[in-house]
C-alpha cells in the first residue's frame, strides 16, 4: 500500500514542482491549494506525511499546523514545512 503525501501550497507552480519530484514514486499525492481545503482532506484522508506551505493567505500554515496537531486522528500524521 501507498503512502499518502498531502501536498498544501496556494501557488500551482509550488504544487506542480512537488509532484513532479514524487510523481513516479510509490506515493498517492493529493493536493490542497489553502488551508481550510487541506484541513478537510487531511481529516478525510489521514495522509502519512503533510508537506505545508507556510505563506498562504487566509490561514496561514502555522494555523493548519495548529489545528492539525490539536486532532488526535491526525497525531500520527508528519508535518514537514520550510520558509524561504
């Protein structure tokens, strides 16, 4: 079984350079574009591994990544974030 990679980035070229260096891997990838979106998924899916823009407008990604760590569904979950 795959392991399921949540990818969160307003941009689309953020989003496409991601899957484009884990397209081919045994990964499902799914994609979020801001931060309510990836809430929704993150709780319906319960991915492995959250790879987290932190500039977003609206809910930035320490507010997804607050919100994440507090529902213990996802404790499990790897965040994984950097700033430029």
């Amino acid at each position: 079984m795959s392991s399921i990679v949540l990818i969160v980035d307003d941009e689309p070229a953020g989003r496409h350079t991601l899957e484009s260096i884990l397209e081919g891997q045994d990964y499902q990838l799914v994609m979020a574009e801001n931060g309510q979106e990836a809430i929704q998924k993150a709780k319906s899916i319960l991915p492995d591994v959250i790879l987290l823009d932190v500039m977003m407008p609206g809910m930035d990604g320490f507010e997804v990544c607050r919100h994440l760590r507090s529902d213990l569904s996802l404790q499990r979950c790897r965040l994984s974030s950097s700033l430029p």
